[in-house]
C-alpha cells in the first residue's frame, strides 16, 4: 500500500497493515467497542481501522456496542481510542464496510492477469467505492496507491501507471479525456486495463474500448 508523506510516497506492506488491524482490533476489544471513526481522509490508519471493525463485527456477531473515536498515535506508537461517541462531530466518519451489492460485482470482475495488478483509489471511506476496491486488492492480491483525495486521483493515476481503477465518474470523464489509442505502451495509461467507475449514468464505453479497457459502471 503507497500513500503520500509530505513530499515523498511511502509504502506499508499488506502484513504490516494486518498487524495493525489486530492491535487496533485489540484495542477496540478492550475498550468495549464494535467500531471507531475518525478524521476523514484515505490512509493506512484510516483503512486498517476499518478493517479493525470489520474483524470486530465477526467476533461480537450482533451486540449492540457503541462506536468510539481512533486517532493514530505519535510516530506510529500506540493508537488512542477514545470510547466517547462523538455523533455531532463532522469528523466522526464511520469506517466499518459493511457488506454490499458490490460482493457479486467483485466475483465477476476478470481474474488479474501474470503480473501482478496496481490500483488507485482517491474517494475517502467509507466511500462504497473505496470499500469496494479494497475487498477487491485483498482478494487479488493488488498493490494499492492511495490517492488521499478525488482532487489528486488523476495526477496519481498519471504518476502510479495503475492496471485498475476504482473511482467515480468524474474523475473516470478526466481519464477518458487522457486516453491515447495510438502507442499505449509508452503513455501513461498504457497499463490500465480495468475501471470500476461508480455513478448514476453509465460511463460511454467507447474511448475505453479503443484502448483495450474494460470500463463498469455500477451504483452502490
């Protein structure tokens, strides 16, 4: 998983993200809690916490426990969790993923080719899209380069030279104006194979075609 610090990408390997899930997973056990929001933003921090409520859905089955507040501790230590629901903040954002229509769209997508798939997401959680992506990377396997907000997607998916996108119709309207039929392998879209575009109106699949691309427009 990339995400941007500063100036400079960093990365967080999927074992490293799953260590994290169990701490905080962990740490929401202990304080007696299902699942915690905080700011709003796409970040490790922010997905491992979610991932941390799904686990924690599983474990509790169906109780009825309240959702707190994480905030990701100084240097990478030890995670805050506050058990004080703050449902008046604008930035308590639930983050568990609920399970979703996106499940049967996900089993149909076509399996990742012999290398292995790199996938851009921008939209914050719990963005069905997002949610959507996520499962998808899990269960592929994929490298996931985290674009923070919509705003940056396109100049990342230019940068990151992705094979998948998950994202919404507008930024996929700014893609398709960037595709190039003629000499793919050197553009900077040579490599995208697949988009997951979320909207009411479906994405013309023409511009995509011409490139090879296989585009999907589907509402959560």
């Amino acid at each position: 998983m990339f995400y941007r610090a500063g100036l400079d990408w960093r990365w967080s390997s999927w074992s490293a993200v799953a260590q994290r899930v169990e701490r905080l997973s962990r740490l929401l056990a202990a304080a007696g809690l299902a699942a915690a929001a905080t700011e709003p933003g796409l970040g490790v921090f922010s997905i491992s916490l979610a991932l941390a409520g799904e686990q924690r859905s599983a474990e509790i089955g169906g109780a009825d426990l309240p959702t707190g507040w994480a905030r990701p501790g100084a240097s990478d230590g030890e995670p805050e969790i506050d058990a004080e629901v703050r449902q008046n903040s604008p930035a308590a954002v639930p983050l568990h993923l609920p399970p979703t229509a996106a499940e049967d769209l996900l089993a149909a997508l076509p399996p990742a080719g012999s290398q292995r798939d790199v996938l851009v997401l921008a939209d914050p959680l719990p963005a069905p899209v997002t949610a959507a992506g996520l499962r998808w990377s899990l269960a592929e396997g994929a490298a996931v380069v985290l674009a923070e907000t919509p705003d940056l997607a396109l100049p990342t998916i230019l940068w990151a030279r992705p094979t998948v996108y998950f994202g919404r119709s507008a930024e996929a309207e700014a893609l398709a104006s960037s595709l190039t039929p003629k000499h793919r392998r050197r553009d900077p879209l040579g490599r995208l194979r697949l988009v997951i575009v979320e909207g009411e109106e479906p994405v013309a699949p023409d511009p995509w075609h011409r490139c090879g691309i296989e585009v999907v427009t589907t509402t959560w």
